[in-house]
C-alpha cells in the first residue's frame, strides 16, 4: 500500500492544488508506486486566505483517494474560537465566511491520531497528557527541552520512543513544525539523520513536475517530520510502509 503524506495546508489552495496536480502525474506511481491513500495531518486552516477554496480541493481530494485526517492545532484553534497567531485581517474575516459550510464537517468527530502497519500519524505529538488545550496531542512539539510552553507541550525524540514503545508502533509521523526531519533508535542510540535531497523531474502530459526527494528505510524505529504543504515549495511524503520520502515541490 501506498500513502501520501501531507500537513499544514494553512488555508494554501494553490499548495494543495500543486500536490493534487504532482500525484495524479502517471509518473508519480511511475516512481514512487501506487497511491492507495491520502493521510492529512492536520491544520487545513488559519494563515492562508483562501479557506473556502482549499477545503473544496480537500473534499475533490476525498472523492478520487480515500482520505484519512487529524486534528491539528489551527483546526482545533477554529473549531473552539481560540485565538492563535499568524492570521491577517483578510485571513480572518474569510475563515468568518466558512463557519457554516458544509465543508467543515469533515471536522466532524475527527481523531487527534491515526495508525497503520505500526505507524503513528498524529499531527504533534504522541503523549498522552490530559485535556487542556496545550496538552493535546494536536498543540504537542517535538523539541531538545521537554515541558509545558505557551506554544504547546514540548517532548523530546527519547520520549516519544518510549511512548511510541509502550503503545506498540515502530515509527511515528507528524507535521505541526513546518520542517521536515527525521529521527532514527539506532543500537548506538537516537540519532538525527541528514536528509539528502535529490532533483527528480516527474513527466507530465501538459509540463514536467520538478521535485526533490529523500529517501529513508523504515529499519529502525524512526520519528518523521513533514514540512508544510504551502508556500511556493509545498512539502510532503509518500510511504510504502518499508521505505519514506520526503518530498518537496520546486517550482
């Protein structure tokens, strides 16, 4: 099985489109295999400008892939009228437009994380902390100092193993942080592992899509952070479950 990987939209229809665009390319499965499935980790919302547009490519999106979500912060921000950085006035006031769309009951009862073939999806963190806001699974940050900030709880890469651990996963998938990196449990320990990018050129019918991508093994017990999906170079990934890329659109 095959996935696509994406989180942080932030309101980017443009990005979302741009990745829509990049794995409809026959030369997508013509390189990295079949795309079986779409897993969102959250935070389509707040920042961008055009919310309405990005949740009508979201819901498309749902309709030619089978589509998997969790809550990210933004999310969770908007759902519960809690005020959170990083959204001008134009961003706001057509967010306000959105809040009786039909569109948003893909929020409906969606989980703060999802697992499959020993994986973790989550868009922050793996603990499990309690209810208050910052404690949540959506608001949590991977960082080198763990403990409560007003950005969210943060946890070490040691403490996600071990949590990863005792709730039976091998590896763990999040976004929230807009960089992309990986951590490995290595037999000489947790290690940050370098990502090398390579230029790859997708063939399209219309133009070529040119993206770089690194490639990790799914040996070893791994953490992997996705880059944000907006920008003018929108990030994601694709896994078959033995191996993950991180890829990244140029334009």
């Amino acid at each position: 099985m095959g996935a696509v990987i994406f989180s942080d939209v932030h309101a980017d229809a443009g990005a979302i489109g741009a990745l829509a665009s990049c794995i409809r390319s026959p030369s997508f499965s013509e390189t990295f295999g079949p795309v079986d499935l779409l897993i969102n980790l959250g935070d389509l919302l707040h920042r961008g400008s055009r919310p309405q547009e990005t949740m009508e490519k979201i819901h498309t999106l749902s309709h030619q892939y089978r589509l998997i979500s969790v809550l990210g912060n933004h999310d969770h921000a908007f759902l519960h009228g809690i005020m959170v950085s990083g959204s001008d006035a134009a961003s706001t006031y057509r967010h306000e437009q959105l809040r009786d769309s039909p569109l948003l009951s893909i929020f409906d009862a969606m989980p703060m994380e999802w697992s499959d073939h020993g994986m973790l999806f989550v868009h922050g963190g793996p603990m499990d902390l309690g209810t208050d806001t910052l404690s949540l699974k959506c608001w949590q940050r991977l960082s080198h100092e763990p403990g409560e900030f007003f950005t969210g709880f943060h946890y070490t890469a040691a403490m996600a193993f071990a949590e990863l651990e005792k709730r039976g996963f091998t590896h763990m998938c999040c976004g929230h942080q807009h960089e992309h990196i990986c951590c490995r449990k290595t037999p000489d320990g947790i290690v940050e592992q370098a990502l090398d990018f390579i230029q790859v050129t997708l063939k399209g019918k219309d133009r070529d899509i040119h993206i770089e991508i690194a490639k990790i093994p799914l040996d070893c017990p791994t953490l992997l952070r996705i880059g944000g999906c907006h920008g003018d170079e929108p990030e994601f990934a694709y896994t078959d479950f033995s191996t993950f890329t991180f890829i990244r659109i140029i334009p």
